[in-house]
C-alpha cells in the first residue's frame, strides 16, 4: 500500500471519527513541495503546520478533509 493510500484511509477514519484527540498527520517526511506548497509527507501547508499545535479537534479535523482533497492531486502528479 502506498504512503498517499495509507494517509487516504487515515484521513477517512478521522474525518468521519467525531473522538477527541485528533492525531497528527505527520510522517516524518517533511519535504515542501516548491509547486504545491505542501509537505510531501502529510500534504499540509507550512501554515497549517504551524497552527496544528493550537488548533482545536474541530480545526485539525477540517484539516485532515482538506488532506483528503488534495490526495488525488498528489497522487496524479506522482
């Protein structure tokens, strides 16, 4: 299974988990890709980095949907 695939079932669990504690979407490749402007391991920008550490579950939630929007993208430029 593929990184993207992996993140893809990840990002499904937590969008549709209403559970406290959303995890982290990082993987330790913390690359950013110079023409998305996402990180090539967890596909957030630097900004959503940033605000993770003081984003409510809410936030961090909608972020995690937005991850899953921007898989496909990822995927096709692989």
């Amino acid at each position: 299974m593929s990184r993207l695939s992996r993140l893809a079932q990840l990002a499904a669990r937590v969008v549709a988990d209403p559970q406290p504690h959303v995890p982290s979407p990082c993987v330790s490749i913390c690359v950013m890709n110079p023409l998305t402007g996402w990180c090539e391991g967890c596909l957030r920008t630097l900004a959503e980095i940033g605000d993770w550490a003081h984003a409510d579950d809410a936030a961090k939630r909608q972020v995690w949907q937005t991850i899953a929007q921007r898989i496909p993208i990822a995927e096709s430029a692989a």
